[in-house]
C-alpha cells in the first residue's frame, strides 16, 4: 500500500510539474509564433474590498491588436471611450469623455508592464529582462505563467498569463494583473485572430479635433 502510495505521488508531482512547464513553453512559443494579433476583451477591474464593505468591481470592453514588436491598441468601447495606442515611439492615451491625449515616450514606459508581456516584447529573453517567470499550475483549462517585475519602482506588484491548453501557436486566453495597491485587473480574450494582415496605419494615432494635449 505504502508503495502504491509512493508512486502515486510521483506521478501527480510529474503530472503538475508537466503542467506548469507548459505554461512557460506556451508563452515562448507565443512570444516566437505569433507576430500579431487581434481580439474583443471584457476587462473587470475589482478595487479591495474598505473595512465593512464588500468589493467592488467595473467591467468594460472592447478591441485589441499588435504587432510585434512595441506596436499595439487597445479601444475601449463601453462603458467609456478610450484609446491606448502605441506606435513604436510614443505611447497615447484618450480619453474621449475628457477629450483629452497623454503623450509619453514609449521606450520609458512600457518596459515592465503587462502590454510588454504579451505584445512589445520581441523575443523572450527581453521579457526575462524586466521579469522574472515562473510556471503555475493549470487551471480552468488554462496554462499559466506569472511574471514578477525585477524592478520595484512602478506599481504593477504581478502578471498572470493564461493561455488555451494544447492550442498551436499558444492561444492568449487571459491577463491578470495585480498592482501595488491591491487593484485587481482581469481581461478575458475572445475571437482571437493568430497573426492577421494588420494595414500599415493601425497603430496611427491622430488627435482628435480640440484635444488638449498633455506630453509627459
């Protein structure tokens, strides 16, 4: 008995141990495979939970594409219009309700952030630069992978990525993000398109009509 007991910890160790391999391997392999993409996500950002009262969440949605490398864009549709666009050289931000465009240099903004983990980053040996990866165990039919910013001045605390088990190229299925302040952030992909022909404007972004503009 005990050494039926022996062998089936073994196995269930080897079999989680599988698992959580694959979920690095499927990040690889999506990092290498797919050069862009497009997607709807659903997006719920979940606040913790003030003393007596219960937490409190706010969904949105919308649109998102890349091309790799350090080109993407996601269009927030609902509740709000907003845009977060990046070119290659300039990260934008709109918000339609303000009417209002922040301008930052990409290249000092997007470093540890999760748009690196799933559409900047060329290759994975630069997503090693910034984080550090870890494998975890799968779980509602996902592969996942947690990555941890090596540096801690900014305000994303942990990145889980989840990805559709046993899909060639790996199919993104999820990003979770955690901040510093306890904020929890999940957005669900759907309609996943595997490198489209994006048209070269894509990630053009052109200011609205009377936007004030803020470069930071």
């Amino acid at each position: 008995m005990k050494l039926k007991c022996f062998f089936a910890t073994v196995l269930i160790a080897a079999s989680a141990h599988a698992a959580c391999a694959n979920g690095l391997e499927s990040l690889a392999s999506f990092v290498k495979t797919v050069s862009s993409g497009r997607a709807d996500f659903t997006q719920v950002v979940t606040a913790p939970a003030k003393e007596g009262q219960t937490a409190r969440s706010k969904t949105s949605s919308g649109t998102f594409e890349f091309s790799r490398p350090n080109r993407f864009k996601f269009l927030y549709k609902k509740p709000f219009e907003q845009s977060i666009v990046a070119d290659g050289q300039t990260l934008w931000l709109y918000d339609a309700d303000l009417n209002q465009v922040t301008a930052r240099k990409q290249s000092a903004a997007l470093g540890s952030t999760p748009a690196a983990l799933i559409a900047a980053a060329p290759d994975l040996r630069a997503l090693q630069a910034d984080f550090t990866l870890a494998a975890a165990p799968e779980k509602d039919g996902l592969e996942w992978v947690v990555a941890t910013p090596k540096t801690k001045e900014g305000q994303l605390q942990a990145v889980r990525v989840g990805f559709r088990a046993g899909e060639k190229p790996a199919g993104l299925a999820a990003l979770e993000i955690l901040d510093s302040f306890g904020q929890r952030s999940v957005l669900s992909f759907s309609k996943v398109e595997v490198n489209p022909a994006l048209p070269k404007d894509a990630f053009q972004f052109i200011t609205p009509k009377g936007a004030d503009v803020i470069r930071q």
